[in-house]
C-alpha cells in the first residue's frame, strides 16, 4: 500500500447517481479516504445526492467537481471535451471510471469499473425496453469496446460477470474483481420502527419489492401473477419502493395497478432512504426481485444480513450470491413465482432454514469495503507503477 507516495488518482463517478452505482461509489470513496488517506482523490459527483457531505467529511484527501447531467448530447460534450481538460489540469496517476465509462482515450492509465449488466447480458433479458432505449444500451457497448484500447484495467464485481465480460470483449484486457457489500449507510442497529405504510397491512404476508423502476426488473409480471391469482394471494401483499419519476413506465404500472381493482395486493411506498431498509426488512416476510439482469446485487446481501428470506430468478447471478438460501423461480412464469411465494409462506419451517443457510450464505461474502478498498487501491498501484 506504501510503495508509490501521494498517488493522484482522478475518479469520474458523475454518473452514480441511482441505485447500487451511487451505493458502491460512496462506499468506495468513503473507504478510499478511511485506508489510504496518502493519496489524492479528485472526483466528478452528481450534484445533491450526498457526495459533497462525504467529501467535506475527509477533505483532506478528497476534492471534488460538480457536474449536472443536462441530457445526452450536453452530457457527451462534456466528458468529450471539458472533463478531458479537468484530467490534464489534475496530472494523475491514474484514473478510475467508477461507472462503465472509460474515456475513449487517454494520456494517463486509466480503470473502469463494470456494473450495467446490459453490457455482458443479451438483449433478449433487456424486457421490454423501447427502441430508444435498447439504441442507447448499444452505444453504451460500443463505447465500451471503443475505450477499452486505452483501458489497462477493467474491474468486474462477480466472476460471473468476468466471465461474460470476457466472452464478450475478449481476454486482451486485464480484468480484476471488485466485489459489492452491504452499505455502510444502511442502518444495522436493533432499533426497528414498524413502518407506518405497512400499519394497515399488518396481518398479511408481504414481499419486499426493493428496487427503482427499470424495465430489466420485471415488475410488470407482478400484476400479472395478482391477476391470475388475485383470490389465492388475497392475504399477500407485495411492497414496491418505485416512483413515477423513475422512469416513463413507472406511472403506466402504479395505474395499472388500480386499472386491476390491485390496491390491496400491490402498494408502493416510494424511494426508502438506506436508515430505514432496516424497518422494511425486518417488518416484512421475503425480499422477492424478479429481475432478468444483475451485476452484483447487494440487496440480497441485506436481506441475508436482516434474515429476510429471499424469492429470486433462477438465473446465473442470484445463484452466485444466494447459493442455497433463496428459493429460485422462472422470472417470465408467473405459476412459478406462485408456486414459490405459496411455499415459503405455508412453511414457516422453511423460512427459518432458509434464514440460517443465508447467514452461513452472507459469511462467503464478507469482505469489508475497507479490504475492497484496499485490493483496488492495490491493483490501481500496479498499473500506476
């Protein structure tokens, strides 16, 4: 860790603005100050989205700037022409692109971190994105493929993805794996709040919904499951934590959900700030995620943490993390996903083996943000070097 002093690493992290980028990035830098304080940091934040408090808490290794994304075309501009002149201006020894973007090109050494799924995953596990999304996730690759010959190391967050990744865009890369973990920003004390939402429910059984709205999510098939089952899950109550302004289709499903005579079954309580996940996990029966496409999603690792059982796709990156303690369903079935809330929720036997093979499960992926940290600041080193 001591062998190159005062290293000046530049960080793009502008672009974590939602979701898991925004949780690994604050993590990240937090442990970055916390580990190796004897480097500089500068780096590129969204603005409002607690960053500036983060930086201002250890700013005496970390500076940043300030950059508000005002469309594609101002956005591309930017990192096109002015961010380059930022890097030149700072003189690093390295860069490191916290969100899939590498710059095209590049006078210093630079690291990029993936965690799109969209970019190792076919387009078949998109759903059903519009045209003018599925355009945007082929420029997003294009880019990829474009900066990676002046990319000298590409982190991925799982060997699931490393492996994809390199099906995809060849082994001439060096890859390395940066693992995500439970947030140092969600609330673990014993103090659990019964959640006011979920007073008028309180006698049902209900399934933690714990994401932003993204097509790729596959939340539209809850309604449809509602509908064919509405009277054998009319004690179930699946929690979303979506709003309209997460996405165009967002406030077509909260619609849909009254269109269907739903409110009973389906409620949304909104964006849930990270010291309170605790109050919804512990208050609820099973975290249920019929996602088509993940990188590393650390919302299983909470529900293992807060012994929540999980329901999850049976697909290759819920298997790599939950192992044994999830019960896996067909994401595009909904007499599967039937199948498996019914199961969990007439055996509570089963719920509490799952909880104990979870917390055994958890145990496989305990490595801190600060030991994350510390391998990263490592391999970014070696390049530096």
């Amino acid at each position: 860790m001591k062998n190159i002093i005062a290293m000046k690493l530049f960080i793009t992290s502008h672009s974590s603005r939602t979701g898991g980028g925004i949780s690994v990035a604050k993590n990240l830098l937090k442990s970055f100050a916390t580990v190796a304080p004897e480097h500089q940091y500068f780096i590129t934040i969204p603005p409002e989205l607690g960053y500036e408090e983060l930086c201002g808490k250890y700013s005496s290794c970390l500076k940043y700037y300030s950059y508000k994304t005002a469309g594609k075309i101002s956005r591309w501009y930017w990192e096109t022409f002015e961010l380059p002149q930022l890097i030149k201006q700072f003189q690093p020894d390295m860069i490191f692109n916290m969100a899939n973007r590498g710059l095209a090109t590049s006078h210093f050494p630079q690291a990029t971190l993936i965690q799109d799924s969209h970019l190792v995953y076919p387009e078949s596990l998109y759903g059903n994105v519009s045209f003018k999304e599925r355009c945007s996730f082929r420029y997003h690759i294009k880019h990829l493929k474009k900066s990676l010959k002046s990319t000298n190391l590409v982190f991925c967050q799982t060997p699931v993805m490393e492996k994809r990744f390199k099906h995809i865009f060849g082994n001439f890369i060096k890859t390395a794996i940066c693992p995500n973990q439970f947030s140092f920003f969600v609330n673990t004390n014993n103090i659990v709040e019964y959640p006011k939402s979920l007073i008028a429910h309180k006698d049902k059984f209900k399934l933690f919904v714990l994401t932003r709205y993204y097509v790729h999510k596959n939340l539209e098939i809850l309604i449809e499951l509602f509908r064919k089952y509405q009277k054998q899950l009319n004690n179930v109550l699946v929690v979303l934590t979506i709003d309209e302004e997460h996405h165009p289709q967002a406030k077509k499903m909260l619609n849909d959900i009254k269109k269907y005579g739903l409110q009973q079954n389906i409620i949304s309580v909104g964006s849930i700030p990270q010291n309170e996940l605790g109050n919804y996990y512990k208050n609820t029966n099973a975290l249920l995620l019929p996602t088509l496409l993940e990188s590393f999603s650390g919302t299983y690792l909470e529900a293992m943490n807060f012994e929540t059982p999980i329901l999850t796709s049976d697909m290759d990156f819920a298997h790599h993390i939950c192992g044994d303690a999830a019960i896996y369903f067909d994401p595009f079935d909904v007499n599967s996903i039937y199948n498996a809330i019914i199961k969990l929720k007439e055996s509570p036997e089963l719920a509490r083996r799952m909880i104990e093979t979870g917390n055994k499960q958890k145990e496989l992926f305990s490595t801190s943000w600060d030991d994350i940290a510390k391998n990263v600041i490592r391999e970014l080193e070696s390049i530096a070097r």
